[in-house]
C-alpha cells in the first residue's frame, strides 16, 4: 500500500497503523484485524494464541542475554468506537479509515480515527516485528470488544500468560502514567410502544448538531453537553400542549461516547400547537445558545415540518420524555482533595426508537463501588418508575492504585533520563482493561501508558505523530532497563 505518514519514526509503527487502519474493525467484529495478527505472527514464526472472540497473544523470546527473564506483557484492544459525522456516508463494517496527515497529526476524514486503540497495536506489532531491540520475553495481548464493555479481557483465559508485569498502552496523554481507574457497568432501558394514527395532524422535527461530544469517561470532567439530554430538556415543556405526541426519537451511536447529535419528531393535533411549540422550543434554544456558547460554539438546531403516519400514546410520550428530562447525566460525585477528580459519572449514551420499542443506553463509572451500587438503584427505581424494563450488563471492575509498583519506578526513571522532567501518575475516570488482568493474575503489576491522542471516540479524533515518536523510545528505554534489573 502507499503510505502517507511520512517522516516520522519509527516507521515500522506508522505502517503499521495505516494497515491496521484500513481493516474494518467495529467492536465484535474483530475477525479480520484477527486473521491480519495471526497471519503476522506465522510470517515471523512468532508463537501465537487466540480464541473464539478473536483475542490474540503473540509471544516474542528475549534478546540475547535476557532469556531467564520473567516476560512482560503490553496490551491494548483492536476495536474501536464507530462514530462518523451526520453528512458523511462510510459503513465501519466494510471500509478502513480514510487517513488524513495534517499540522503533525494523523486523523481520520470525517469518522473516528480508531488511535485508540491502534496506536497500542501498531506499538505491539513494531515490537515484534524489530530483531534489533533489547528486552526481556514479550507477550503481547491483543483484546476485543473493548468499547462495549471489555467483553474480550473478561473473557481471556489468562492461564496462557506468564507474565507478572503489565504495561497497558490504551492510555492516551504523553507524559502521564495512569496507576488507577473506574470500574462501569451498561444499563438498558426498554419501553414497549404503542402506535395511534397520526393522520391529518402536524409534526415537527428537531435535529440538535455540532456539540463536541467526547469519550464518557476521559471528557465527562469538561462539562460537555449531551445532545440526548437537551433534547429530553426541549421536548419536556412540550408537554404541556395537549395533543403533543412523541413519533420518535434518536440520539447517539455508543453509550461510551458523549452525544453530539439528537434528532425529535413529535407531533400535534392542528396548526395553532405547531405554532405555539415552535414559538417554545425558539425560546428554549436562544436560552441554551447563552448558556453554552462559550463551550460549544458550533451548537445548532434545525427545526423542519414533517408529516408522519403514525405517533406515540400520550402515555407513552409522558412516560419516556419524563425518564429522559429526570436521568442524571454527566459529573456526578467529585473528589475536592483530589483537583476535582471525578469519583462517579453517567452518561446517556444512546436513544433509539424502533417499531416495537424505545431503547435508552446509559453507561455509569465510578472509582468507589457504592457510589456505582447506588448509581445501579436509582437507575432501576427510575427506569421502572416510568414503565422501562431494566437490564445491567458487561459490568466491569475498577483498578485501585497500589503504594509499591516496580513498573511505574522504571517508567518514571526512564522518563526523567530521556525528557528531564517528572512523570506524571494519575488516576484515570475512563475504565481499562488493567482491574480485568490484576483480578485474573495474582500480584500483577500493571501501569498505563501512551502517546497523545486527543478527542477520541469523536470525528475530531487524532493522534500527535511527534508525541508517538517520543513514547516509542520511552518504550524502548523501560524495556531495555528491565534487562538490567
């Protein structure tokens, strides 16, 4: 293929990003990334293992001298989130990236990037793939499902790693270590709908765009606004029209992505409710413009007539608008000791409508797993309150930050010989995969770590090419020094 990251090194690894770009890869649908890393490991004669869910090891021996080495293990996931801009056509299940190289970044053309998490795997197969470098024993874990709840690690069978030492690479700041994170869990609401004839009645459409969205955990501290909220926040003084129904409603594409656009359609009984609701909704919208303008500056809404064959019952309006405007959503409980840190979060990831039912997709976090338990109860209590059946799943374990840690003293060493300044170690409100492999392996020792990538889970997604250049021989130094130990 013709390569267009030019001029950076190591070269190897931005090659391999463009491959692995330009194979689908949508969480649960990992096969082909699967059979490319099988098919490099063979070439290489490299062991190599994988599994049903298409999780993949492959083993690299040490460089001479440090084969009676305990391995280290790097991990990273090959999936990734599949969001894309309203006007651009790509279908994630059979097309790559299309990759744009611009001002020292690497992006994508109008879709998510998928840096996160190909850059780990891109760092992995450079590893691998290098005959020249100083390390001990390498076994790279290449994980699934990731985006949609870690479904690939919690279900790997660890018994085919050796290694007690974890360096994670799904971290995504140049120059901060991540020691600790959130544990999350997926909630579901469904509420069954009940269709009335529509006919001869007025309806009205409502598409809520240019928010900036971002990832649920790593931007929830920003604030940012959530377009499936503001849109239970328009639609709920709707009601007080009386013939006022809900057609549909959808918002979201990934219950861990802030939601940067929601579309309404609602309908009214004659021409004066029409009326009466646009003359609302333009006062809600001046009042939501002066609120967020310094922070969402490309906030709009369209708002269009529509026909439509059918709606909603007034119960079933009620009834899911109310659930909508009543969710709590974004920052919940901070840490004032800790800079803020946000402790636990929502976000409303998700709301479809589809003929026999309405789906809302929420996704909380939390480091402290009562605030998480009590987050889980008032979910329920008001999922059912209005009439949705509750689910929980792909529930997944926090990761407490340990006092002693002999990775993160080589990574601080290291960063401070190579740039002359400190590492920085924090916790980290997204979830990892690292709590899933300390439960499994006694006494690991894990860190997480990366290159800059910035907007992830977002259209605006990119990654720093420079930054990727550096972390590479950060990698390389820490890998070296653990054959000295």
């Amino acid at each position: 293929m013709e390569y267009k990251i030019k001029g950076y090194q190591p070269e190897a690894f931005f090659h391999f990003f463009e491959e692995i770009s330009a194979i689908p890869r949508p969480s649960g649908k990992e096969q082909a990334i699967c059979r490319y890393l099988i098919s490099f490991a063979r070439q290489r004669n490299l062991p190599c293992y994988t599994d049903e869910l298409y999780n993949v090891i492959i083993r690299k021996p040490a460089s001479i001298g440090a084969e009676h080495l305990p391995a280290v293990m790097l991990q990273g996931h090959t999936d990734m989130v599949c969001e894309k801009n309203a006007d651009v056509e790509h279908d994630f299940d059979t097309q790559g990236i299309d990759l744009i190289v611009e001002n020292g970044f690497v992006k994508a053309n109008g879709t998510t990037l998928g840096g996160d998490n190909g850059v780990a795997v891109a760092l992995m197969l450079a590893l691998l793939d290098d005959t020249t470098l100083v390390h001990p024993p390498l076994e790279c874990v290449f994980t699934t499902q990731e985006e949609t709840g870690l479904f690939g690690a919690a279900n790997l069978d660890c018994q085919n790693i050796t290694a007690k030492t974890m360096i994670n690479l799904d971290a995504e700041q140049e120059g901060i270590a991540t020691v600790s994170c959130a544990g999350g869990v997926r909630v579901q609401w469904k509420h069954n709908c009940h269709w009335e004839d529509a006919s001869g009645r007025c309806a009205l459409h409502i598409f809520i765009s240019g928010l900036l969205g971002g990832h649920s955990g790593a931007d929830i501290h920003l604030e940012r606004t959530n377009a499936n909220k503001l849109m239970g926040r328009f639609l709920y003084p709707l009601l007080n029209i009386d013939g006022m129904r809900l057609v549909g409603i959808h918002g979201g594409n990934k219950d861990n992505a802030i939601p940067r656009e929601c579309t309404a359609v609602v309908s009214f009984a004659n021409p004066g409710e029409y009326d009466e609701a646009i003359k609302l909704l333009e006062s809600l919208i001046y009042q939501v413009q002066a609120e967020i303008w310094s922070t969402e500056p490309d906030f709009r809404v369209e708002i269009m007539e529509q026909t439509t064959p059918q709606m909603l019952s007034r119960t079933d309006t009620e009834q899911i608008i109310k659930a909508i405007y009543l969710a709590p959503n974004g920052a919940q409980r901070r840490n004032i000791k800790q800079n803020n840190f946000v402790v636990s979060s929502l976000n409303m990831g998700v709301i479809q409508t589809n003929s026999e039912v309405l789906e809302i997709h929420l996704s909380p976090r939390s480091s402290v797993n009562s605030l998480q338990q009590e987050t889980k109860q008032i979910l329920k209590l008001l999922g059912e309150t209005f009439c949705f059946e509750v689910a929980f799943h792909s529930e997944y374990p926090g990761w407490s930050f340990v006092e002693h840690s002999p990775i993160r003293e080589v990574f601080c060493e290291c960063y401070y010989k190579l740039f002359h300044e400190d590492l920085k170690i924090e916790a980290l409100h997204a979830g990892l995969e690292c709590g899933l492999f300390i439960g499994k392996i006694p006494d690991l020792d894990a860190i997480a770590v990366g290159p800059s990538g910035y907007d992830c889970h977002t259209p605006d997604e990119r990654v720093d090419l420079a930054s990727c250049e550096r972390f590479w021989k950060l990698l390389l130094a820490v890998l070296e020094q653990m054959t000295k130990s």
